[in-house]
C-alpha cells in the first residue's frame, strides 16, 4: 500500500485515515490521493531563473555582512573595550 520511501507514506496514511473517518459518519464522499514525481524535464529558463535568483541573493548577503563586522570592531574602539 505504501512505497518504501517514507515520503508517501504520510498522504497515503492520512487518505486511508480521512476515508475511515467519512464511513464513519455515514458519508458516501470519498477522498482519491495520488502523487507523482517532481518535474524533471529540462527546463533552461528555468534553471536560469533559479540560478540568478540564488546568485543575487548571495551576492547581496556577502555585500552586507561585512560592514556590520566593522560596524562591531568601530564600536568596540570607540568605547576603548578589550578582550582577555
């Protein structure tokens, strides 16, 4: 009933569940669950789009984050702090 990857076991478990509970009640409604591999085709524009988007964001990230070491090593000068 259930694919040795335990990534269809949940739905396959809560449809069996929620059918269970619709008898239950006396409903004649029924719930069908089905599942299917993520997309794989090739997609160019796609991997593209991710790509770019990851790359700006990084780019991004590692622009900000040193000014805010500095903005730390300023503040500690300014107030004369030392470390042990």
């Amino acid at each position: 009933m259930c694919s040795p990857e335990p990534i269809n076991c949940f739905p396959v478990l809560v449809n069996i569940l929620s059918n269970t509970f619709l008898r239950l009640h006396n409903s004649t409604a029924r719930l069908r669950l089905w599942s299917q591999l993520f997309y794989t085709g090739e997609n160019g524009e796609l991997k593209n789009y991710i790509f770019f988007g990851l790359f700006t964001y990084l780019l991004v990230l590692a622009a900000g984050l040193p000014p805010l070491f500095a903005m730390s090593n300023v503040e500690d000068y300014k107030v004369k702090s030392t470390s042990c």
